[in-house]
C-alpha cells in the first residue's frame, strides 16, 4: 500500500485511521466522505498536529468563523480566549513550541496572534527553543541537564520584564538580557511576523489538502499517485514552495445564486474541474461559505478530460454532504 502524500510502501497496519475529505473540525457530517488504506497514519497524524490545528482544535465555532467573518470580529475578545485558546503553541516555522493566544486588533481589522508571557532556553547542541509560561520554568539544574543555555541567547516574551527577572531568578537563571528594549523586540517582532506568514501559509496547504483529498475520493489512490501531482503533493504534506503559487485566494462566492448581502449559506464547497485551457485540474474550495480559495492541483496534464466537473457541499444546516450540478 502506497501513501498519497508521503509516497511511503507501508504494510496495511499502517493505514488504520480514516483521512476525512473534509477535516472533522468543519463539522462531521453523515455519509463522511473519507479516504481509507490511502493516507498513512503518520501523514494523517502530522496533519491533524500541524496543520489541523490552526483550522480547527476545538474552535470550529471559535477562530475560523471569525477568521472567515462569519461572526464580527470585534466580538472576538468577548467569548474569552484567554481561556479557551491559552496555550496555543506554534507548530511550525521560527517559533516552533511557543505560546501564543489570539486576540482581536481593532487597529488592523484582524484576529492577531500574540506571546503569551514566556521565556525560551536554547539547546546548546540542536540549537532548538523550548518555551516555558512564568509559572511552569523548570530548575536551572533540571535544564541544564537537558542540554539548554541557561545563560545567553534566552528568549523573553512578556509585558513586565521585571516580573520575568523575578520568575528566572526564582530558579536561579539570570541571563544577559538587553534591558533597555521592551521585551517584545524588535527581533522578535520580526519572528512573530515570519510566524503569521507561516500559519497562512499553514491555512492555504490545508486548503490544498481539502482539494488533493476531493480528488483522490473521486479519482481513486491510483490517479493522484501520478508523478505529476508531485508539487501538490510535497506543498501539502512538506511545504515546498513553487514559483507559481499554487492556492490563491479570492473574495466572491463559489456559488453563482449567492445572495450578495452578506448572508450566505452556512456550508463548505469542494468543486474540481479542468482550467479553460483544458492542461490544468482546478479546484476552488470555500470554508462557511464566505472566502473562496482556488487550488491549482496541476498544470500541463498530459491528457486531460476536459468533461471532468465535480462539485459538493457540506451543508451545516443539515450534515448532509449534497452534489452540485451544473446549469
Ligand atoms: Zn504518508
């Protein structure tokens, strides 16, 4: 048996778990669309760690509806993250392992992410970060043991320095800290913003996995295995990057009869087809309906089928998954 993403031969015990077309915290809806004996447990299990993540945790009714507008974001603050969402921790990119909640700006019309008071200790050998909150900074001897440098490079995040000063000294830790500058520095700015560029880009591969599941359901293991589908297939599951973006972002409705006030329909779309020019396979996916993402999933297809048109909804009124049809 033969993964999709990793390309991995694995034996059929490695294939226990359903890959869902639709990732469960969207809704779990009746008569699952669900890939089986085609994604491999460690693919599926790297997903649901690093890229589910941000899409879903438990938050379906949280972050990706004010994320996508559903809600108004000004509301964000209210329902209280501080503790629903506390204890995020970056999944991927130059602050891996650090804590972060999301709170609305009102300045930038966004949900932002921001440090949660923390301090990070270097690992003298594989250079890594590992943060810890004020309250859980284990002993200087218990890190020291684990390899970390207890006295330079130490990341601090945090509105009170002295308040940080007082939690490192407690165990007995009293790096050289450039204490002039705000904790949250500039070169930590410059990492947060490298890490809001990470988790968008996060976002648009889970997309592109919607679309490269969608296919695989409808086409079969077989057909996505192609050696063509290799750019998606590594963008998704590894994060390599082409030249050409390969999921772009768009503001209407997937939908033609979509009213235009603002109220759409509460669903998720996953259509495919081939692009105008008959050499690349399309898919256009939208999350509640409101933003639309299109998915290059590939370009200069040998032999394409031009006939080729799907389209579903996942319909949140109902959790019925329903197919389009074409006027
Ligand atoms: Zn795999």
């Amino acid at each position: 048996m033969r993964c999709i993403y990793c390309l991995s031969d694995k034996s059929d015990s490695a294939f226990t778990k359903a890959e869902h077309v639709m990732p469960q915290a969207f809704g779990r809806f009746q008569n699952n669309f669900t890939l089986n004996g085609v994604v491999c447990d460690e693919c599926n299990q790297y997903f649901g760690d690093n890229l589910e993540i941000y899409l879903g945790r438990d938050t379906v009714e949280g972050i990706s509806r004010y994320e996508y507008r559903i809600k108004d974001r000004k509301d964000f603050k209210s329902i209280g993250p501080k503790t629903r969402l506390q204890g995020m921790q970056i999944a991927e990119g130059v602050l891996k392992g650090a804590y972060i909640y999301l709170e609305y700006s009102q300045e930038r019309d966004e949900i932002i992410s921001l440090p949660l008071p923390q301090v990070g200790f270097q690992n003298k050998i594989s250079l890594n970060y590992k943060y810890f909150l004020l309250d859980g900074i284990p002993e200087r001897v218990e890190l020291e043991n684990e390899g970390f440098n207890c006295d330079s490079n130490v990341r601090a995040f945090g509105d009170s320095f002295e308040l940080i000063e007082k939690a490192l000294a407690n165990k007995k830790i009293s790096p050289e800290f450039e204490k002039e500058l705000p904790l949250l520095d500039k070169k930590s700015e410059k990492l947060l913003i490298e890490y809001e560029a990470s988790v968008d880009s996060v976002i648009k591969r889970s997309i592109a996995k919607i679309s490269f599941n969608y296919l695989a359901y409808l086409q079969g293991a077989d057909f996505v295995l192609q050696d063509i589908f290799n750019p998606i297939r590594f963008y998704i599951r590894n994060g390599e990057l082409e030249s050409t973006p390969f999921v772009i972002i768009n503001n209407e409705s997937i939908l033609k009869d979509e009213l235009q006030n603002g109220l759409a329909r509460l669903m998720h779309i996953v259509t495919i087809s081939w692009a105008q020019t008959g050499f690349s396979l399309i898919s256009r996916v939208s999350i509640f309906n409101f933003l639309s993402y299109t998915v290059q999933l590939v370009r200069h297809y040998p032999n394409p089928n031009p006939n080729f048109v799907k389209g579903h909804f996942f319909n949140l009124g109902d959790y019925k998954i329903y197919e389009l049809t074409r006027r």
